[in-house]
C-alpha cells in the first residue's frame, strides 16, 4: 500500500515571474537529500493555476530528473476539464511520475454521480495510478464518503489525498478502505500525526518544503508503532505548521522558504506577499523551532 510524506513542492519564479528552473531543481535535490518519500509538485501549493501548459510539462520534467528515482513523483492535475485532466495524467505517465493526483473539479459543482463519473473516466485512462484529491474549500465540491464508497478498490484508483481536517471524515474512510489496497492520506501537516495515530498512510505536506525531514520522522515513527516520539514531534511543530497556511496558502510557504535563503521568489499575481504582521509571526516561529 502506499505510503509516506509527499511534499506540496513549491514552484520558485524569478523575479519577473518567469520559472526558476535552477532553483527548482535545487529545491527537488534538497527532498532527494532529506529521504523524503514523494514530492507532489503542482497543484495549489505549487500555483499551478497560475502556470501554462509549457510550464506545466517543464516542472514535472525537471522534478523526474532531479529526483532519479529516489523518490516517488506524485503531481497535482489541476482541472476540472475531463479532456485537459486525462491529457495530463497521460503526459505524467509519459515522463515517468509514479502516480497522478486528481483534483476534484471546481467551480462547476458537480453531482456526486458526476464525480465518480469524472474519476472513472480518468482511472480509466491513466497510465499510472492516481489518487482523488478532496478539497472542498478550493473546489466548493466535496467528495462525500458515498462516492468513497463506490471508489475505493476500483481500478487504478490507489488512495486519496483528503484536505479535510475533520478527524470522523478521516476516521471513516479508512474504517470504509477496510485494509483494501487504497491509502487515506491527509492534505494538511496539524492532522498527519493524528490521522496516522489511527491507522493512516501519510500526508502531503506543506511545511515538508522547510521540513522534510521532520515530516518524514512523522510518517516512520507512526508506522513503526512509536507514536509517543511521533507526537513529540507532531506537538513540537503545530504551531509552525498552521503559521504555514496563513492568509492563503501558498503564500506563508514560500515567505518561509525566503526567510531561510532557499528558492522561492515572489508569487504570482492575484496572490501577494504574506503581511508584515504575519510574516513576524511565521518568523518568530521559525526561530522559535530552531528553523532559522
């Protein structure tokens, strides 16, 4: 079954906007470097939506390259269009990524019917697994634990990346999964520790771009049965981790990821940088846990 912590990679931009390809790969080798388990680039910690196709194909390129295998590439499709969503599970299979992530569709609000629907077809026609990615805050859909039901252990469908935070979500699907093949695995860094303290499978995290190796430590101390010193660290960072989500996500992030001289650059517009007060507070923070 799947498992582990699979970093939200962020994308760095130059200071026109344009990708950072360098420090992109420096970004992907400091993952490699740490043991992270995956990388799940794109997507909305990754700002995705704000890229174009081209650049769409050039970060997963770089990120295959630069992890070599070491670690499992997992990106984010980022539509709502069947058509435009298939395409891209095709081209991640194509560059050699191990699974496909598959953001539920957004803005159009879809029926549950419609859901399973979209995710079958995708299933379908992808070269590699893929997992469902529930956000129903982004997405203003939510994957109900009835279509779940009727997605677990279909196919190529192999697990979900679930922003939920609320714990009786989590809970039932796994108690739903029953030991199939079909990893539940949280989108959010505060609920990794608790979700896994119940049986999870892992967590796609945000601070793991700063922290890899602590989010690592997480996920094998937890499936190792040493939940006293994977709490520890759980409790240690929450603070951090929810400092990271400030304003809007990703733009804590990659003020973090300034703040320690790694790459990040600005965001592109409509997002901003993160406000003086919170950036203070996320800088306190990062003192405060030994970071900075």
């Amino acid at each position: 079954m799947l498992t582990g912590a699979f970093t939200l990679l962020m994308t760095p931009f130059d200071e026109n906007f344009r990708l950072d390809e360098s420090g992109l790969r420096t970004l992907v080798r400091m993952q490699v470097e740490a043991g992270i388990h995956g990388i799940a680039p794109l997507g909305v910690t990754g700002e995705s939506p704000a890229m174009d196709d081209r650049e769409y194909r050039r970060v997963v390129e770089i990120c295959v390259e630069e992890a070599g295998g070491k670690c499992r590439v997992a990106p984010d499709t980022c539509a709502c269009n069947i058509d435009i969503a298939v395409a891209r599970v095709k081209m991640f299979g194509e560059l050699g990524c191990d699974y496909a992530v598959v953001f539920a569709p957004f803005l159009v609000k879809p029926t549950q019917a419609g859901l399973v629907d979209f995710y079958r077809r995708i299933a379908d026609a992808s070269p590699i697994p893929i997992l469902l990615h529930n956000v129903p805050e982004r997405a203003a859909v939510a994957i109900e634990p009835k279509s779940y039901a009727k997605l677990i252990g279909s196919g190529n469908v192999v697990g979900t990346k679930d922003g939920v935070k609320d714990l009786d979500h989590l809970a039932r699907l796994l108690h739903m999964a029953g030991g199939r093949d079909f990893a539940v695995m949280t989108a959010k860094d505060a609920t990794a520790f608790p979700l896994m303290a119940f049986g999870g499978q892992g967590v796609f995290t945000v601070a793991g771009n700063i922290l890899p190796g602590v989010m690592k430590s997480i996920v094998d101390l937890s499936l190792a049965g040493d939940l006293a010193a994977a709490r520890a660290i759980h409790e240690k960072y929450y603070d951090l981790f929810e400092a990271l989500r400030l304003e809007t996500n990703p733009m804590a992030v990659k003020e973090a990821l300034t703040l320690l001289g790694l790459p990040g650059g600005p965001l592109r517009p409509p997002l901003m940088r993160l406000s003086e007060a919170n950036r203070e507070t996320l800088k306190r923070l990062l003192k405060e846990t030994g970071v900075l």
